[in-house]
C-alpha cells in the first residue's frame, strides 16, 4: 500500500526541517531505496515567477530545500537544485534566498533552460510530445518539493502541478491558451507528469497559502510536511487536510484514473500524524474551488439551468487601479494580449480573456482581483454554505 506521512513542523528553522524530513522519509520506508550514493539527484523547486522573498509564501522556502539537502548530501547525492524561470533584471534565485542558500550548502542551483530540453514521446492524453528539462530527464532521482498551497485555476498546487515547471516557459503559456478548459489544463498536466514523475516528493507545508494562491493568496501557518514517493497520493492526503475532497481536483482524479499514482484514501496508509490530527477544517479554497461544488449540485439539474448556474460561477480577473504598479508583469505573461498598459494602469480586455488566471498568479501586487458577477457571488457563498454542510 502507498505510505505518505505525516510530520509535524514549526519553523523554517535548518536543524528543526533536517530532522522532521529524516523522520518523514523513514516513517515510508527510508532513503536508502530511493537514493545511493553517486546519483545524479535534480531537486525540483517551486519558483514561482516573477521572483519573490521566502517570506511572502510563494515559493518553496529556501530553509525548508535546505534541510533536505542536507539528508541528501549525508546519502552522497550529487546534487542540482532548479527550476524553469524566465530571465529579467537581476538575479531572480537571489530575490527568493536560492541563490545565497545553495551558496552555503555548496550545491549546484540551475534555471533550467540553461541545460536545455529535450523532445520525449508519450502516450499522453493530449500532447503527443513532451519538451521538458534535459537536467530532469538525465537525474537518476528527481525529488520534488512543491509548496502547500491553493490555486485560482486547479484549485490545488501541490506534487503533481509542481512538475509543470521542468518545461520551457513559452511552453506553459502556449499551453494556458491552447488548454482553456480546466480538466484539458489539467489532463495536460498529467501528461507531463507521466513523463516526469519524481521519485520522492516531499511537501513544505510548515507555512501555506489559502484564498486566491498560488501567490495572492493569505499565509497560514499548518505546521506540517508531507513525504510520500508516491506524489498524487500525497496530493491526495494534502487535499484531505485542508477539507477538500480529491476526487474533485482534476489533477488527481487524472493521475489515479490512469495509473499514474493512487488518488484514494482509502488505497493510502498516513503514518506519523494522522490527517484528522492536523486536519484545517477552516482552510479557505480559492474562489476557482466552488466550480466542483457547482458542477456537482448542478448535474441533476436540466441543462439550461445548469448552463446558467455554471456561466454565473465563472470568475474573471480584474484591475485594481490603486494597487498597480504598470510592472507589466500581467502584460508579459498573458496568451491572449488581453492585459495592456494605458496610463500606467493595466487593464483586461474581456472580449480576450480566457480565465487562465495567469495574471493573478504573477501579479506581486494583490492588484489582480477574482471576481463574478452579483448573482455569481451569491451562487458562491450558498455554495459555501453547502460546502461546510457536506463536509459534515
């Protein structure tokens, strides 16, 4: 049976994260079947861009990777740590603390466009190819290490969407414009984590992000981390813990369904904390996490009525005059062109957005809102309402 476990943690504090992840990879059976001394070992970070301090919750914490390394390198792991990032002014690895932090443990840090990438055949559901990380495909273990955290568009970052980030980022915004709909994103997903699926994932779950993450989101500390060498399953407990139910994250409902990972608590064995023990029932999902709520209270529905309920759960993002900046960060990373600058203020075209949320996820000022319309948001807190009532 697949083990995650579960390890309670307080602070980004070296020796507090070192010995907690030793604990969590014993409680599933060890380090010595994953990783031998002389691998070739790529630790896959959550580096979100544009580039932000450890501290604003957005990228894997740099104390927390640290910690791992350091198991690592007592296994005798020839080690690289990266992520795909798009260049700009200054070094982005030390805006996030990587940089200084693979310094002083004296690994290699890589973006991984300067390795390069390679074309990979598969049988995926919808990309025939993949074009991934050359670092990634010639590792002998891949350790992945994604963030806790909620998402406006899959509702969940968490093993399986951190894999995203071993393609080219060109790649990931063709694939937001390509993949509109949420389950094709999602069945896109997978495909390339069928292709590159880590060995070990190991969550940093000590601080997270609820509401409207993967970046605008609020902090809360959850005081945990997550191990599993299985990365749906651990989703899956992940999921648990914060009160959502994982058959309705597309992502791992994908996975189990095509044998990817086991996307069943009750095909999971949880050592150490069990999940009621560090359960947050309060969790707040982002706006995006009703959608399953929605879709699942509306099936019974006749189609008209249901079309409706699901045009008035759309979100859409939207400016907030007083809080931009004109980074023109929304601008670079848009597939459609429908966020521009005009006097200095961004705005969206809505005739051109697609929903991607692509601008909320890179806006560092909070100054990209979620919203619906009037009868939308009063769809949406009865469906909160029904959320707790189900979760009963």
């Amino acid at each position: 049976m697949t083990r995650v476990s579960i390890v309670r943690a307080e602070n980004y504090d070296v020796d507090e994260i070192r010995d907690a992840v030793r604990r969590g990879i014993e409680l599933i059976g060890g380090l010595e079947g994953i990783v031998k001394s002389g691998d070739r070992v790529f630790v896959k970070i959550n580096h979100l861009p544009p580039a932000s301090p450890p501290e604003k919750g957005i990228v894997t914490h740099p104390i927390f990777v640290e910690g791992v390394l350091e198991i690592l390198k007592e296994a005798g792991a020839d080690i690289t740590v990266g992520d795909d990032i798009e260049s700009g002014p200054g070094d982005r690895f030390s805006i996030s603390g990587f940089r200084q932090m693979c310094q002083r443990a004296g690994v290699r840090l890589v973006n991984l466009r300067e390795g390069g990438f390679v074309t990979i055949e598969g049988k995926g559901r919808l990309l025939e190819q993949v074009y991934v990380s050359r670092i990634a495909m010639e590792a002998d273990v891949i350790i992945n290490l994604p963030k806790l955290k909620t998402h406006s568009l899959t509702i969940l970052t968490g093993g399986v969407k951190n894999m995203y980030g071993t393609i080219p980022s060109s790649l990931r915004h063709k694939y937001h414009r390509d993949f509109i709909n949420v389950d094709d994103f999602s069945l896109m997903l997978t495909d390339i984590f069928a292709v590159a699926r880590p060995q070990l994932t190991i969550m940093d779950g000590i601080i997270s992000m609820e509401g409207e993450g993967p970046a605008g989101g609020n902090l809360r500390k959850t005081n945990i981390i997550l191990t599993s060498q299985d990365a749906v399953a651990l989703d899956t407990v992940a999921t648990s813990i914060i009160g959502l139910n994982p058959e309705d994250i597309d992502t791992i409902r994908h996975c189990n369904e095509r044998g990817l990972g086991v996307g069943r608590l009750d095909a999971i064995e949880v050592t150490g904390e069990s999940i009621r023990s560090v359960a947050v029932p309060d969790f707040q999902p982002s706006t995006s996490a009703t959608r399953w709520l929605t879709v699942r209270m509306a099936k019974p529905l006749p189609s008209r009525i249901m079309r409706f309920i699901m045009l008035q759960a759309v979100v859409r993002p939207r400016v907030v005059a007083s809080r931009c900046t004109g980074c023109a960060e929304c601008v670079k990373i848009c597939p459609t062109g429908a966020a521009t600058i005009a006097n200095r203020i961004a705005t969206i075209d809505k005739s051109k957005c697609i929903q991607c949320m692509c601008c909320h996820e890179v806006c560092r000022d909070n100054a990209i809102a979620l919203q619906r319309s009037l009868m939308g948001n009063t769809l949406y807190w009865l469906l909160k309402i029904a959320r707790k009532i189900l979760r009963r």
